[in-house]
C-alpha cells in the first residue's frame, strides 16, 4: 500500500513539475504540429521513392510515442540535477522502484495521447485506411507500446545518471529508433549485421503488432508479438532501476552527485 502511494505521488508531482517549466500552450503545439510535421515529412519523402505510404505514416504514428517515453523520461534525470532535486530524491526514505516508475506515468499517458492524436492525422491527411482493423488489438498494441517505451527511457535515464547532460544520449536514441525499428521500412531491409540490434528496442515489435492489427488480426493472432515486446519493456526498467541504484550507491560512497 505504501509503494502505491509512492508511485501516485510521485506521478502526481512528475506532472505539476511538467508545466512548470512547459507552458500548456507549447505542449498543444508539441502535441499537434510535431506528430503532423514528422509523419509528412517522411510520407513525402516516400511519396518520391515509391514507398507505401500507409507503412510510413501508421510507423510513424506510433514512433510519436517515443518523444514522450523515451525522450522526456530520459529527461527526468537531466531535470534533476540541473534543478538540483537530485540529493532530495536519494535522500528520501521511499521505496526506489515505485519512486522511479511512478515519475514515468505521466509521459506514458501522454505518449499514449499522441498516439491518438497521430493515428488521426494517418487517417484524415494521408488517407490510412483502418476499416479492417481490430480496434482492442490496436488499443493494447498502442498501450503496451507506451509502457515498454517508458521502460526503456528509463534504461536509458538510468545510464544517463552517470553523465552531466542526458540530453545528447536523449536525442541519440529517439532518432535512432527511426533507424532501427522498422518506423519507414522494413527491418529486413537493414544490412543482416544489423538487424538483431532491431530487436532490443520494445518498439520493433510494438509497430509489427499495430500493424497486423490494422491488417484485422486480433489479439490472439498478436499475442506472441506483445509478450516479447513485455519482456524487453520489463527488462530495460529493472536494468535502469538496478542503474539508478548503482548511481545511488557510488553518489553515497564519494559524496559526488551533480557532479557526475
């Protein structure tokens, strides 16, 4: 019961802290411009090569998720200890592991909205079509997307902790994502060296069973993709938390925090 009140409050105060610094005006902006501006630009630019469009624009919409859940997650960290918050997180006496999925939630909730708010833009800009969809399929494919993702920011937060600016590993990773994933075209068509790196990213299969889903397949058919996409996700938050707790340990033994 306690770890649940952890984890609520410091969801709650994550997303107060957000509008702190972030006016709601630009998150409109961010929320509707950016999803739009992204996905056109790769539509037209496989509009020229000849390439679906409805691969790259459904890829697309789904990569959205990544700004919120990877991007601003790994940004916790760098919030942190610009802000100087950093020494009253390790010292409070709260369990770790709610504290550090909790301050997460509110940017898998938001990345679970931009989504949406893209998956619209695929439909009525560029003429998706999702008739034969199976909507809980792609509701869960989308939901469990945002989690992994989020799990996976916070691998990422967790090794950023020992750097001054996770900002650089931030952008470093959110467009790798366009690479590997298979966002504009198949990860069969990355040289073969490369392609199981596509595979340590919850994303990968995220956009595999989005797409088969709005191919009609149903949550059966898509089961086996979800469960692997769930074990990568779980994998990277336990190894950002057991990175965040090695941080914790060292910061303690050298009294260095910031300064790392």
């Amino acid at each position: 019961m306690n770890g649940f009140k952890v984890f609520l409050s410091s969801a709650v105060f994550s997303f107060r802290a957000q509008f702190d610094w972030l006016n709601p005006v630009m998150w409109l902006t961010m929320k509707f411009v950016l999803s739009v501006s992204q996905m056109a630009f790769f539509v037209f630019v496989g509009i020229f090569a000849n390439a679906p469009i409805q691969f790259i624009a459904v890829g697309n919409a789904l990569q959205s998720i990544s700004w919120n859940t990877v991007f601003s997650v790994i940004n916790i960290t760098g919030h942190d200890k610009w802000d100087g918050t950093l020494p009253l997180v390790l010292a409070t006496p709260a369990n770790r592991l709610p504290l550090f999925i909790g301050r997460a939630t509110i940017h898998v909730l938001d990345g679970i909205l931009s989504a949406a708010i893209s998956f619209a833009f695929a439909a009525l800009i560029f003429g998706v079509d999702f008739a034969q969809t199976n909507m809980p399929a792609l509701i869960l494919a989308v939901v469990l997307t945002a989690f992994t993702m989020a799990g996976f920011g916070l691998l990422i937060g967790g090794f950023c902790f020992f750097f001054r600016n996770p900002m650089v590993f931030a952008n470093i990773f959110t467009f790798a994502l366009l690479i590997f994933c298979g966002v504009n075209f198949p990860v069969q068509n990355l040289p073969a060296v490369i392609q199981p790196a596509s595979y340590i990213f919850p994303l990968t299969y995220g956009l595999t069973a989005a797409r088969n889903a709005i191919s009609g397949s149903d949550l059966v058919q898509i089961a086996p993709t979800l469960a692997q996409q769930t074990a990568v996700g779980l994998a990277a938050m336990l190894i950002g938390y057991l990175l965040f707790r090695l941080f914790e340990n060292n910061a303690r033994k050298t009294g260095k925090i910031e300064a790392i």
